[in-house]
C-alpha cells in the first residue's frame, strides 16, 4: 500500500493516480556517469604518479558519492505518487526529502499544467497547484499530467 491508499478516510475513493516519468531519474544518473568518468580520469592519471594511494582515495569517495545520488534519485522515483480521490488531491514526492500536499477539491484555486521543449518531446510535464489559502506547489516530471489535471477539473466542478 502507497502513500494515497493510506491516507484515505472513510467514503473516500481513489479515482486516479499517476507517478512521476522516467524521466525524473535520468539527471541522477546522468551525473552518476558523470562522477565515475571524471573519478576515472583522476584515478588513471594519478596512478603513474607517487601519489597513486591518495587518486584511489579521491576515487573511492567519489563513487561513493555518486552510488549515493543515483540511489536519491531512484528513491524519488519510485516513492513519489499523485492522486486523486472524490474528494481531495494527495500528492507524495521524494523519499528522504518528503513533499506532500493534501488539498480539498474545492479548495483548489488553480491547477496549471506547465510543459517545457524536452517535456513535450519525453512525454512528462510539470504541475503547479494553488489552493484557496495560498499553498502554492510544484511537481516536476509528472507522467500523464494532462490526464490527471482533466480528471480533477471533472470531479472539482461536480462537487
């Protein structure tokens, strides 16, 4: 059971739920490959050197460090939900760095769906809620963004 199926309260129904895209994780690792060339080179270069001892410590830390992002990444990736119930929006990012937002739907002021180059090319899109009260958040990298902004628009307007 995720984050939405426990939170729900009695007579609520989960209408939809979406996850973040696969694209969330490609930054992480694409610095993961990054650290490991760059710890790489250091370690080569610095092995023809007398300070071979200190280029495999640099290395080891490094990839250390960069395991460590990767796994932030992941963490994120499969930890974060959006949701949707007949009546609020429940919405969980990140894994260590918690995000939540719990919004009424008739306290939703504005759901703006925003869509950059590379997010209309990859398919995710990035969501921006503002409730009654002023809560403002934003989500990055949201799969089906657009199929979750109609369905909230629908069940909004018949409460």
């Amino acid at each position: 059971m995720g984050y939405i199926e426990n939170n729900l309260v009695k007579g609520e129904e989960v209408i939809y739920i979406t996850k973040l895209h696969w694209w969330a994780i490609v930054g992480p690792a694409v610095n993961f490959i990054v650290a490991l060339l760059i710890i790489g080179a250091c370690v080569f270069s610095g092995s023809t050197t007398s300070s071979g001892g200190g280029s495999f410590l640099l290395g080891f830390i490094g990839i250390v460090m960069a395991i460590i992002i990767a796994a932030m990444g992941y963490l994120n990736y499969i930890s974060s939900e959006f949701g949707l119930t007949n009546r609020r929006i429940l919405i969980k990012s990140g894994f260590i760095r918690r995000q939540t937002l719990e919004l009424n739907l008739n306290k939703i002021e504005s759901f703006q769906v925003q869509e950059s180059l590379i997010g209309r090319i990859m398919g995710y899109k990035n969501l921006r809620i503002t409730g009654s009260g002023g809560t403002k958040q934003r989500f990055n990298w949201v799969a089906d963004a657009d199929r979750f902004r109609k369905h909230v628009v629908e069940h909004s307007t018949e409460n």
